[in-house]
C-alpha cells in the first residue's frame, strides 16, 4: 500500500527523523493559514499524489511570499497532473503540503527496502541525490553504497555509522556524521515496526549554515506490505481510494489479489505462481493478458462470480481465460461460481476454461449443463491458444 508524502513524513515525525516544519491543505485558504503557521520567508509548494517526478511535471513550486503561495495553490489543487509515473492520464491533485523552502547545501539518496534474493533489508545510499536512483546506478554506479542487516540482529550502531561515513564523504560534512548514524537508525525501526516494503528519501539534505547546519528528509516515499495491514489499523485508514484503481480496490476489499494491465485476455486463476505461468503462456502464444486476478485457494462461490465481474468490467477484455487447478478450490466450485457470474453479468466475450484436479469431472459437467457459450480446454498451451485466436478474432 502507498500513502502520500505528507502521511509519510508524520509517520517518520513519529520515529524522530528530521523533516522541516510543514503541513497538507486542501483548499488555498488553507495552504495560505499553513504558511503563516511556518517561520519561514519561502515556502515550498507540493502537489501530494502517489506519483514521482512531480516537478518535472508542474507540481512542484517555489514561493517567495504568502501570497504566492496562495496563488500557487490556487494553479495546482485540481489540476491533472502528468509526471513520467502517471502515465497520459495523469492524476488529479486534491492535496498540497506547504513546507518550509531551505537553502540546500548537499543532497544525498538513502533507501531501506528488502532484498528477496538474501531475504534481508537492504540500505541504500548515494551522494547523487534528487536524482532517479535508476539513472544514477546507470550513469555513477560506483557512487551507490549497499549495506545488508541481518533479520535476527537487527541494525547495529556500527552498521548505520559506517554506512554514514560512506555516504558523506565530504570532509566538511563530517560533523554531520551522528546525526545521520541516528537518522538511519530512526529510518530502520521505522520500517521495521510499521512493516514497511519501502522507505526512501530523495533527497536526503544538509541544509542551513554554519551552526544551524542540519542533515533533513526532504522527500520521503514509504511503501507498506498489504498483508500486515490487519496489525496496523492507522496506516490502514491512510489509503486513499482516489489514487487506486477503482478496480483494484473493489478486489482487495472483497479479499481478491487483482492488477489491471494493458492487454486484452482476462486471466482468472487460483494461485499466485499459476497465474503467472498462465499470463506467461499467453504471451509466448502471442497474446497479452488484461490482468493478474488470483482468487485464492480457498475463494467461495460469491469470490468466484465477484472475480468475473471484475473481469468483464475491463472494457479492453475480448476474451477470458479461466484457469483453475482444484486442490484446496475444487473445481465445481470454480465451476458454480462461472455459471452464477454468467447470469448476473453480461457474458459478450467467449470465454475458455481449463479445469484440472480436485472433482474436474463435476466442475465439467456443471459447466456442460449451464448452456454457457464458452470452450474447455485440455490443457494450459491448449487454452492459451483458444484464447489468444478468440480475442484476436473479436
């Protein structure tokens, strides 16, 4: 699950990571009484939606005045904002944080995320700062410094503070070297305790001068893994439906695993690893699948009929594949659930279905006797191509 900037640095508050003063408005009026709230002649003025690069796409502004800022958010609140994350489309700003401006001297990246490969958390870090972590593992890989924590340890103090000396090589900056040793520290339980997927801050910044020299999270982006959202009911309440796919949500609401794509076979499957063998073969068959849509082992007949809907709802589906393996969801109850989603929805596309397993020759013969226009399939490779020829014929 994402959250906006905003939520993320109150959530980073809370762990004692350093943020410059600042607060979400929704209406000009009110970014205009968040600036007066601030001690700060400049503000800054950032459009909150679950999106990077929004000032490369107008999101992101410099104010010199109160005024300004009223005037700025005045141009921004509402807008569609379009950045190289959203897509044409773009995404409609409701929110604006109104922070502090600070004069920047140094700007870093620091990341903790999980490596699947070694199963551990993983900091990174680099002196390119403000810059796409991508571009700079491209054109400066030796400026990224990687350390991994061991799960049963934890971080230690020498960890985050030799992580520290290798991010601020400056010698000018070493000063600053407990400050960020206790930051990382912060960052680390943080992610640990909100069980987070992702904390990044870009940038990561020295700012102010001489005495007032401070090391700040300028932008922060926090990512949490949807399966322990049950333990963390406030960051739960965080999620913002107008920034989800409508679809996608409707799903995870009724307890489905769903993922809009670009392609045009819907794809019902049981079983994460499944469902991506099948939008595999699809695509080696020449086609391209529509969705990830996995109902899980256990899904009830209701589940079933509410995952075709979610389907059928794509405009862009001109075929549907279903593919079930029954083990623990058994085949007539895959079965029962395509025939009741047939009669509450429009059934305009063929559809072929695979069945294999547990009680296959009920879920067959349920499907036979519904007068349902569709094919079964043998097999997956056979399916697949069914499916790929239905779709290209529609």
């Amino acid at each position: 699950m994402n959250i906006h900037e905003f939520q993320a640095k109150t959530i980073l508050e809370s762990y004692a990571v350093n943020t410059l003063p600042g607060e979400v408005a929704e209406t000009p009026e009110e970014a205009v009484n968040v600036a007066k709230s601030i001690d700060s002649p400049k503000f800054v003025v950032k459009a909150q939606i679950h999106a990077g690069g929004r000032g490369k796409g107008g999101g992101v502004k410099l104010a010199q005045s109160v005024a300004e800022v009223k005037q700025i958010a005045e141009n921004i609140l509402g807008m569609q904002l379009i950045t190289p994350q959203t897509g044409p489309e773009g995404k409609q700003v409701r929110k604006v944080l109104i922070v502090q401006a600070a004069e920047i001297q140094k700007e870093f990246y620091l990341a903790i995320l999980l490596d699947r490969e070694t199963s551990q958390l993983t900091l990174i870090g680099s002196e390119e700062g403000g810059m796409d972590i991508e571009e700079v593992a491209e054109k400066f890989p030796e400026k990224i410094v990687r350390t991994q924590i061991d799960p049963a340890f934890g971080i230690t103090d020498f960890q985050a503070r030799d992580f520290a000396y290798k991010l601020i090589t400056d010698t000018n900056y070493r000063q600053l070297i407990p400050n960020a040793t206790e930051l990382i520290i912060c960052l680390y339980n943080a992610f640990v305790e909100c069980d987070c997927s992702l904390i990044e801050i870009n940038p990561l910044a020295i700012v102010g001068e001489g005495e007032d020299i401070e090391i700040v999270a300028l932008d922060s982006k926090v990512n949490f893994d949807d399966n322990s959202l049950w333990r963390q009911p406030e960051i739960a309440e965080m999620r913002d439906p107008h920034e989800e796919n409508p679809s996608e949500l409707e799903a995870s609401e009724s307890g489905l695993s769903y993922i809009r794509l670009d392609g045009n076979i819907g794809c019902m499957v049981n079983g994460a690893g499944l469902a991506m063998a099948t939008m595999d073969i699809i695509k080696q068959k020449g086609g391209e699948p529509a969705n990830f849509l996995d109902v899980g082992g256990g899904a009830s007949v209701e589940a079933v009929a509410h995952a075709f809907r979610l389907i059928l709802a794509d405009e862009n589906v001109k075929a549907v594949l279903v593919n079930i393996f029954g083990g623990i969801m058994k085949c007539d109850t895959i079965a029962t659930g395509i025939v009741e989603a047939a009669k509450k929805v429009k059934l305009n596309v063929p559809l072929v279905v695979r069945l294999e397993g547990t009680n296959v020759e009920l879920g067959k013969q349920i499907i036979a006797e519904s007068d349902l226009n569709l094919q079964l399939a043998e097999g997956l490779s056979e399916a697949a191509e069914l499916a790929v020829n239905a779709a290209n014929i529609a």
